[in-house]
C-alpha cells in the first residue's frame, strides 16, 4: 500500500483479514495519518456518493444498492473500532443538514424533499421546524432541519488513525513511515516501487495517494486539489454551551453549496469549518497553503453571525489541508498494469467512511473478485476529466462564483446549468 491515511490503512487491514498469511506492507512518505486524513471535522457519514441526491442524479438505477453497500461498510467499521478498542471518541448521534435565514427559500424545499427520499428509503429522519431546529442548537439564523439520526457519527480522526495504525501491526502489516515512493514500474514478475533509499518490489500494488501526485500520471486529470480551512474554539464553559444548546450533539453543516460544517469535540469545544474552499493555480500543493489567515477571519465573522451568544470565545486551533476534489464528488477506482495496480481518489470531503469501502474494492479489483460492489456503475466508471490549465484554474473560478451566486439568490446560471448537461461538478 502506497499511503497512510485511511484508505490505506483501511485496504491493508482487510488484506489480512482476509488472508493472515499475506505479506503486507504499507509506505507512507510522512507519518500515519499526516495531511487530510487527521485535518479534517471527524464527521463519519455512511453515504458512498456524498449524499442522497448525488446518488440519485448520477446512478439512478444503484441508489438502493449504494445504500446498502454503504450501511454494511459502515457497520464493519464500527464493528473494527469496538472489537480493537480504538479510542477515537465514537459518537453516532447523527447529523443535521441545517437551512439558515442567508439561504434561499428554494433550498428549504429541496431539503424537504430530500427529507422525503430517505424517509421513502427506510432512514430514521426528522424534519426539524425552525422552533424544533433551535431547541436542538440554539441560533437565531437556522430556520429548519434534517435531522438524519441513523447514518452518521462523529470521531476524532486522528485518534481513528493512530488506532487503525496499531490495528494493522497487530494483524501483521509492515508499516514504514518517512518513506516517499517516487516511481512506480512494472518488471513484468513484480511491480517495483521506487523509493529514496530502496526498491520494493510486489505482486500487488495498491495507491492511496489522496491529493498528492499520482505514481500514475494518467490519474491526474481526475483530480483537483482544494484546500478547506478550519477553526476550533476554546472548550466552552458550562453556562455558555447552555446557551447553544446542543444537548443531542450531532454534526452539523449547512444546507448551501458553500457550506460550513460544525460539531462539538469530546471536551466541548465548537470545531468550525468549510465554506471558503480555495484551489490554487496549476493544482499547487505546498505546506505554507495550510495557512490562510483571510480564510480564518472570514470563518471567525460567519461563526459569530451564527452564535452570538458565543460573542468573546475565543479560537485555540486553525489548520488547512487538501481535499481530493472530483467531478462527481464521490470515491473512483482504476487498474493498471493487468490488475495488478489500483488505485482509489476523489472522496472530496467525505472519505472517512468511504475510504474503507474503497480500500475493500481495490482488493477486490487485484484479486479479480466479481462481487456486488464492482459490478455497479459506480465501481466501473470514472469521472469527467478536469481540464488542462490555464482553463482548469478559470473554469473552477467561475463555478465558485456561480455558485455563490445561487446561495445568494437560488438561481441556477448558465454555467452551471452547463456544467449539470456535462455531468461536471464542483462545491466545496
């Protein structure tokens, strides 16, 4: 396995518990769970498709499978957490996808409506009025809710990292971190990675790469990187978490394209962030990007506008990492070199369920295995390509004044309608 963030951890985990004799390794170029996989809300969703409704516009005919495949993916996990004691501050308390006084009517509608299609699907859901919404969180913007209380969790995950870390030496895996591969070759008997101070060589290769450059350079036109930014206070007193309110403790996020997601951490401080996703020219990555303080003061400002009740906390944390951004905003697969390489990308924010599930097929992809996952569409295609620069840059510039433009006033322009007739998408 080439990387060591959740996915592959994941996808080395399941190795050897489906063949404890397997000689397994994992090279990670920095430290387990370094960039996004510890940098990021810790909100566990079980969807594979980032949500219902991309799901459904984009394979209509799987929905109910992806469902289901996604609910098992989901229970093995938490089966993995429990049987290995992995402290990681688990809390399945569900989530809220929130509408707020900023947004237009139209996405209040469209959120009932995606209320109707989980409830259509078997889904412990609750409409939440705008009374019923800030009994849950108090805040004089929110004016409705989804309440989704069966398919999500919170975890620190970091501490899911480190803890799936000792899970996979436990069952056997090799683990070597500091150890950059920069090139991939096939020697006909063995695929050979390259690294700075040896060759390794195997049978099987599985990339779990995320947002950094791709040992297969025919991936990178699938991805974007995009960096999101974030903010956590100072643990809030007794009196002033009486004020938010928040008694059920469940993640939330807004309902907009531009969205912030917010949850509560394990000693009660309010974890703020998203909204100002930022893609940088020719998809620079570097760790000085990391850091935006107009990121963080304009989340500062929104926070505020949200909880004024909280006017005086102060903020303790603030990060950035990348995201691995596609056109269909959910995890893709690919093969090379006569299935003996895989490769899986493009979770765009929400990986930290679906990275199991796409570490799972990747093995199922060397192996050669016909099972109900790679059979769909979902497994099988890939999504449309990102342009070559200097367009990329601008074609994402102007989708993201776009779609400010429709959190502004609920209108759809032509570029985005255009982009929904090319299958493209982009949010943050």
């Amino acid at each position: 396995m080439v990387g060591g963030g959740f996915t592959g951890l994941w996808t080395a985990i399941i190795a050897k518990q489906r063949d404890a004799n397997r000689d397994v390794a994992l090279i990670e170029s920095h430290e387990i769970g370094s960039g996004a996989t510890s940098r990021n809300g810790g909100f566990m969703d079980y969807s594979l498709t980032h949500g219902i409704a991309n799901a459904q516009e984009r394979f209509p005919d799987e929905v109910a499978i992806l469902e289901q495949l996604g609910r098992e993916n989901f229970a093995e996990i938490e089966k993995v957490i429990r049987e290995y004691n992995i402290d990681c501050d688990f809390e399945r308390n569900g989530a809220i996808e929130v509408a707020s006084s900023w947004h237009p009517e139209n996405y209040t509608d469209e959120l009932q409506e995606d209320f109707v299609q989980l409830r259509d699907l078997g889904h412990d859901v609750v409409w939440l009025d705008r009374d019923a919404m800030r009994s849950e969180v108090n805040s004089p913007v929110f004016t409705g809710g989804l309440w989704t209380k069966d398919s999500s969790a919170l975890v620190d995950p970091a501490r899911l990292a480190w803890g799936l870390k000792r899970v996979a030496q436990t069952l056997g895996v090799r683990i070597y971190e500091d150890t950059r591969a920069v090139e991939l070759n096939d020697t006909k008997k063995k695929i050979e990675i390259k690294t700075p101070l040896a060759k390794i060589k195997a049978n099987n290769v599985a990339l779990a790469t995320n947002t950094f450059k791709p040992l297969l350079r025919k991936v990178n036109k699938y991805i974007a990187p995009v960096y999101d930014y974030c903010l956590v206070t100072e643990p809030l007193t007794a009196d002033q978490l009486a004020s938010v309110g928040w008694r059920n403790r469940q993640g939330l996020a807004d309902c907009s394209n531009q969205f912030h997601y917010f949850r509560l951490t394990a000693d009660n401080r309010i974890l703020w962030g998203g909204y100002d996703a930022i893609y940088y020219f020719g998809g620079q990555m570097d760790k000085e990007l990391e850091s935006r303080p107009e990121s963080w003061a304009m989340l500062s400002r929104q926070f505020f506008t949200t909880f004024p009740q909280l006017e005086g906390v102060k903020f303790s944390h603030m990060w950035g990492a990348p995201i691995d951004t596609c056109a269909r905003y959910s995890v893709f697969w690919g093969t090379q070199f006569d299935n003996r390489v895989a490769y899986a990308l493009g979770y765009t924010g929400l990986g930290l369920a679906a990275s199991r599930f796409g570490g799972e097929v990747m093995l199922d992809l060397l192996g050669k295995n016909e099972t109900r996952a790679t059979q769909t569409e979902f497994v099988k295609t890939k999504p449309r390509a990102f342009p070559p620069e200097p367009f990329r840059f601008i074609g994402i510039q102007a989708t993201r004044w776009s779609l400010d433009y429709e959190d502004r006033t609920g209108k759809r322009n032509l570029w985005l309608r255009l982009l929904d007739r090319l299958g493209l998408g982009f949010d943050s």
